[in-house]
C-alpha cells in the first residue's frame, strides 16, 4: 500500500508547465497572504499599496491593474483610505476622475511588507543556481510583460 508521501514526484521530476506554475503560484500567494495578514491587509490590499509604491493612478487605472470593477475599486479605496494608507484627489488630467495616492503610513507598511516579501521568495529561491534565478527573473518578466501589454496595464512608472 502506498500513502500520499509516496504519490508526490521526487524533487527532480519535471512537473510540467501548468504544474510548476500552478504550484509556484500557490507558493507565492501562501507566502504574501500570511505577511500580509500579519499587517490586518487582505491580498488586494498589499497589491494595491504595491501599485502605489511608484505611480498615482486614476481608479480606472487601478481597476485595470488590480483586475477589478468600478464598485470593487471604490470600496477598496475607501477602506484604505479610512486606515490613512492612501489619499484620493481630483486628477489635474481629468476632473471626472480621481487620482489615488500612497500616504507616508501606507509607504511605510507597503515597505514592510515588500521587505518580509522579498526575504521569503529569497528563500524559497535559494536552491537555485544564481545563473537559473537570472534566466527565472527574466523568463517571468517576459510573462507579465505580454500578459500587462495584453491587457492594456503600464507596468511603468508616472513618477519622475
């Protein structure tokens, strides 16, 4: 009889893409729900101190980085906005819509967070070759670059 231990791949067993991926994924999501946790912040709320770290986007902006609606955008904002983690203003482009800014606390947790992050995907990183992180790092950027390019998202920045 077998039990589950023994189901499971060794280690050097290729998974597959979707596998790997799927996997990976769930690592990396595990990973910054249990920090972001730690700071009373949900999944979409760390994200959305993330976008802020480095750009000022209208809501619309935001609820296409976030993947989220018009309605699900405003009720974020307005809870992080309560805890004095962002500020929303009219946009000087636009006086129909609102620009959302990262306040000084907000910064502050965002950093935090980023901090403990980096330090556990580290980590988990830490079997591979520092050759195999360089080519991981690049493989994935190519990724998000095509799905952000797909989807309309500016990955850059719009500070100076």
């Amino acid at each position: 009889m077998t039990s589950p231990h023994d189901a499971q791949p060794p280690a050097t067993e290729d998974l597959g893409l979707v596998d790997a991926l799927a996997q990976l994924s769930f690592l990396v999501q595990n990973a910054l729900a249990e920090i972001a946790g730690e700071y009373d912040l949900s999944l979409t709320q760390t994200r959305l101190l993330g976008i802020l770290r480095d750009r000022e986007p209208t809501m619309n902006q935001l609820g296409r980085h976030l993947g989220l609606d018009k309605s699900s955008i405003t009720g974020l904002v307005d809870r992080a906005q309560r805890r004095g983690l962002v500020t929303r203003t009219v946009s000087t482009a636009d006086r129909r819509s609102f620009q959302v800014s990262i306040t000084d606390a907000g910064r502050e947790l965002a950093t935090q967070v980023a901090e403990r992050f980096a330090k556990q995907i580290e980590r988990c990183a830490a079997p591979l070759p520092e050759a195999d992180r360089r080519r991981l790092s690049r493989l994935a950027t190519r990724i998000v670059t095509a799905d952000a390019e797909a989807h309309g998202v500016d990955l850059g920045t719009n500070r100076d």
